[in-house]
C-alpha cells in the first residue's frame, strides 16, 4: 500500500497563479483533511470531508477550494495564490470510526507563491 | 474555547528520560494522541489515551488525567533520532467531532 501520497511535492507560483494540489490514499479511509503548517503555527485545518461528494471548511478555508469526487481522492484548489499562502500542505485521511480518529499523512506539498 | 498547550522547546541528552506535558482546555472529548514530525517530514501518529492512565508502547509512554485537565508524552532511552517536533491532539466530543484540536508542537532536541 502506498498510504497517502501527494503531487506535486514542490511548487514555485507567481501571485494570481492557480493550481491544484492532489492526494490520494489507497487505504478506503472515510475522512480526509487538508492541513497548512507554517512555523510557530503548527498544523491548521483548511478544509475536511467526511465522505465521496462533502466537503467542510476547517479553520482557514478563505482562498482555498476542495473537491472529493472520488473516495480516494481530495483535491486543494488555490484560484489565485497569494505571498500568504507560501506554506508547507500536507493532506491526511483516517478511518471512521470512534477513538483517536488516527490520522495518516502524506509527505507534504511546499508551496512558495512570490 | 478549546486549546492545547504544550511547551514550545525541550532540550535533552541522549539516554535520558524527557516529557513533554500537554495541558488542555476543552469541554469534553474522546481521547489524547501524539503525534511525532521530524524536520522535513510529515507528523506520525505514536498513541492514544482514551482513558486515564498510563499507555506504554516501547520507549515511549502517554499519559492521561481528564481531572487534571493534563496530558504528558514520555520519551524514555532517548537517541538522537527522537530529535524531532511533538504534537499532542484531541478530538471533542461535542459539535462537530470529525476533527482534531491540535496543540502548536513541542520541539525536542537530544544532544550527545
């Protein structure tokens, strides 16, 4: 199994650019999450879904999109990136189920936007 | 609110014992996790305590006092690869529950 895996793993983008950044995980987990890390910050929820075709906001969410079309998949949109949006993206996914909603990440995304 | 504090730099030496405390306020949820990130890296989950008390997996121990309102990760036998960013989580069990609360981190450097 290659557990959560992300693409790209580095980006450069010019402000206004778009992109998207893709996860994938291979583990039939119901939860998925988006997260940024930047220093002294720790890990903050952009945005989660619980479930193929939902979608919820976390507590970042502004300039951000997602999509989960397909189980397996959930998809970070920036429409027009900003300098504030310079971070390290790491996607996650976990079981449903009740405990410690365990999380498995994958490697991260670093994105500069000058 | 709901917040998790935890400190932000620990220093140790390697074959030491450290502990890295996790103090939360937050009106009820289901259980603590950890969480370990080395630099570069992305976080791994290292254990859950649903219930109070003292949970051992290896070298590492977690640790849970809902009355206490406190948490603590134990690193015993410290190496040089436990150098790394420690994070601590819970998930509430009010609202909307399919998230964690995570604390800012814990930088652990092991020194020689």
């Amino acid at each position: 199994n290659a557990g959560v895996t992300q693409t790209p793993k580095f980006r450069v983008l010019k402000t206004g650019q778009s992109m998207t950044l893709l996860c994938a995980q291979d583990m039939n987990h119901e939860y998925m999450y988006w997260y940024r890390q930047d220093p002294g910050m720790g890990l903050r929820l952009i945005h989660y879904s619980v479930g193929e075709g939902t979608t919820a906001k976390g507590e970042v969410p502004d300039g951000y999109n997602v999509s989960r079309l397909k189980k397996q998949n959930f998809l970070l949109g920036l429409e027009s990136a900003a300098p504030s949006q310079t971070s390290v993206y790491f996607c996650a996914s976990s079981y449903r189920s009740a405990g410690g909603y365990e999380q498995y990440f994958g490697p991260g995304t670093r994105l500069t936007v000058t | 609110g709901q917040s998790l504090e935890q400190p932000s730099e620990v220093t140790a030496v390697e074959g030491a014992i450290v502990q890295i405390n996790c103090t939360y306020q937050t009106s009820g949820f289901y259980g603590l996790s950890w969480y370990q990130q080395h630099d570069g890296g992305a976080p791994t989950f290292l254990s859950y305590n649903a219930l109070d008390g003292l949970e051992e997996t290896g070298r590492f121990s977690s640790f849970l006092s809902r009355s206490d309102s406190y948490g603590y990760l134990l690193l015993q036998e410290l190496q040089m690869k436990d150098s790394a960013s420690y994070f601590c989580a819970v998930r509430p069990n009010a609202g909307n529950n399919r998230k964690l609360i995570w604390g800012l981190g814990t930088s652990l450097a092991v020194n020689p």
